[in-house]
C-alpha cells in the first residue's frame, strides 16, 4: 500500500507538471459488454472466441489471466485465447504474425510500433466504439495516456483513438535495501530534491564490486540512467515543439548526455549494452546484480517476493537545476483491422483499459495506477 501510494503520488506530480477507420461493423453478435446493453431477447448469443496477445513478467501473465476470467465472466458468450510472450521477443514476434495475415485480436502496442500499425491500417480506429459505450468518460481518463493513441492520419498526438492506454506510469527509483545497508552505504531520502546525481553516482561507484577477482564487474551500482530524464532535468529537450528545430546540439542536451554517458564509459557503474544484452535491467535487479534501477509500477508484482530488501527513493535531481526527470511509461491496447470479431475485441481492451471493475482489479493485483483520475485520485 505503502509502494502504491507512492507511485500515485509521483503521478500525480508529474502529470499536472506535463501538461476515419473501421467503425467496427466486423463483429456479427451482440457483445456490447460496457456499451448501452442491446436488446437480445430469448435470442441466444452466438458463442466467439477471440485472441490476446501481450508480454511482460510471469506476475504479470499471472495477473492478465485473473483479468480476463473476470471479463468472460462479465461476457460469457467470449472465450479468450491470451498468449504472453517474453518481452525481448514480442516486437518481432507481433510483426511476424501481422506479415503472415494472423494478426491478434487484441494486443500490446507502444510508440513507434502503434504509428507503424496505425499509419498502415493494422490497426482499428476506435472511436466509433468509443461514442457508443458509457464507459468512455473522456474527461476521467489523463489526458496523456490517451494522446499516446491518437492518430490524425499523420500524426500521432491528435485525432482519433486507434487504442486505448494499458498503463500509464512515472518511473521511480527502485534500491536495493538490502545491498546498501551491507555496503554501508546511506539510504536515499524520499524526499524530493533531497537527492542529487552526484549522490546517486557516489552510491553507484560504492555498490559496484567484481565480486571473484576477475577483473569483471559483477554487480553494478546502477543499471542505466534515463537519457530523457537527464535531458529534461538539464533543461534541455529532443525539440522545440513551437518551431520543429531539432535541439539535441544545445549545451543543456550535450552536458545531458555526457553525464550518462560517463557513467558507463569514464566510471563503470552500469552495464554495458553488451551486459544489458546478456541479462536485462529488470532481470539484472531481480537477481540481486544492480543497486539501483529505473521502475515502473507494472514492475511490483515480480518484487514481491524477492529474497532482498527494496525499496523507493525519490529520482535524483540535476544539482545545476535542482530538477528532476523521469519517464512515463505506457502502453497501449489496439484491435486489429482484420478482426472478424470486432466489437467483442473492442470490449476486451476497454474492459481492461475503461472498466471500474477492470481498473481496480488491475491496481489491487499491484499491475498500474488506475487510467481512471478518480480512482487513481481514491
């Protein structure tokens, strides 16, 4: 509770700091599980399956498993087909089965991978779902999440809904307890601006040990600090957004990105992308192999039971600037062009995207803070 409280705090922080397709005709049966019931009658509902692909942790297959029997119970005329795959393999494997005409249901999307679908009309537009469902409260959903799935037919950011936000969560970050009282090394404060880079590096250079004597390093006192954070707190950025410049050669952005830099190449206290390569950062931090690590809140499930201490400090701020930066991560849920079940799809993603029910199953099995404002607000 206490960890949760946290990330919504964090949140809630640093989103007021932030400030036509398919129209779903596919789908022949009713399933308007969210939307104003249809009338049925004695008609009996014809019995669909449909498939859901996504990826992450073994907590968190765990939990997508939970939410989906609560949605075939809500829904009992849709079966769901759900494959998790490891995240390492789930870009190539989601491009592969979209190239050979299989493509899921349902499924994961994020970033360059959702402007690619929806620019090639992969994807469905939603928004015809959108303005049929109660569900949909646009104005109780944060605003960053959903721009995140817009898309104007050029753009991403403006336009219709090609999907809707799984997530949508600040990074924190995560320590080992543990490894820093037996390196005796002191504590991060909680604080925010209590901590500076130059702390978060003395305590990085104190954990990192070759640990057998063979000139190797085998746990790093930091896994690998975010480039657009270190940017942002530099008061720097990747673009003017008012005139489209490019602005990656101001001294704000070069300082930036020599700091992070250095922290591999000039101190050798995060993992080479080699070692990145070898054994991720999550892996690297569940393993007891780094000090410190960038989380996000759908990391909890797999800390739960680790055999070592954890846990959250606040993100380190630029001692220049006396600001910090970090990344908010989502992802998003698309349905796809090719669905011969589209509606039911449909009710899938806003089920676990929209749905109260959905959204606080979700946050009590530790998975994200709510895309609902006022459950996440509580």
């Amino acid at each position: 509770a206490k960890l949760g409280l946290i990330f919504l705090l964090c949140f809630g922080m640093l989103l007021s700091a932030c400030s036509s397709g398919n129209n779903g005709s596919g789908s022949t049966t009713n399933g308007n599980a969210g939307n104003k019931e249809a009338e049925t009658g004695n008609k009996p509902q014809e019995q669909v399956k449909i498939s859901f692909m996504g990826h992450g942790s073994p907590q968190e297959k765990e939990i997508f498993m939970k939410l989906i029997k609560s949605y075939e119970t809500k829904y009992p005329n849709v079966k769901v087909e759900y494959t998790s795959v490891p995240p390492a393999e789930y870009n190539q494997k989601l491009s592969t089965l979209v190239a050979s005409g299989k493509t899921p249901d349902v499924f994961y999307v994020s970033g360059p991978q959702f402007y690619k679908f929806a620019e090639a009309g992969t994807i469905q537009n939603l928004q015809p779902f959108l303005e049929t469902t109660e569900l949909f409260q646009e104005d109780n959903v944060w605003k960053q999440a959903l721009d995140r799935y817009r898309f104007d037919g050029t753009q991403l950011g403006q336009g219709d809904l090609y999907g809707l936000p799984k997530d949508v969560g600040p990074w924190a970050m995560a320590y080992n307890k543990t490894m820093f009282e037996e390196a005796g090394v002191e504590l991060p404060p909680a604080e925010v601006g209590k901590w500076t880079w130059d702390n978060w590096l003395d305590a990085a250079k104190k954990l990192t040990k070759d640990d057998n004597g063979d000139g190797k390093i085998d746990i790093y006192g930091g896994a690998n600090f975010t480039l657009e954070g270190a940017v942002w707190a530099s008061g720097g950025d990747f673009i003017d957004y008012g005139t489209g410049k490019v602005t990656i050669d101001t001294p704000e952005f070069t300082n930036a990105m020599q700091w992070v830099a250095d922290l591999r190449l000039k101190h050798n206290v995060t993992p080479s992308p080699e070692d990145e390569k070898a054994l991720n950062a999550y892996s690297r931090f569940v393993a007891g192999k780094v000090g410190m690590f960038p989380m996000g809140p759908w990391d909890q499930p797999g800390f739960w039971d680790l055999p070592f201490e954890w846990d959250i400090a606040a993100w380190p701020v630029n001692p220049a600037t006396g600001k910090a930066g970090t990344w908010v991560g989502s992802m998003g849920y698309s349905v796809s062009s090719k669905s011969k079940h589209a509606q039911e799809a449909f009710n899938l993603a806003a089920f676990l995207a929209l749905d109260a029910e959905g959204q606080k199953q979700n946050y009590e099995l530790g998975q994200a803070v709510p895309n609902l404002i006022d459950m996440a607000k509580g």
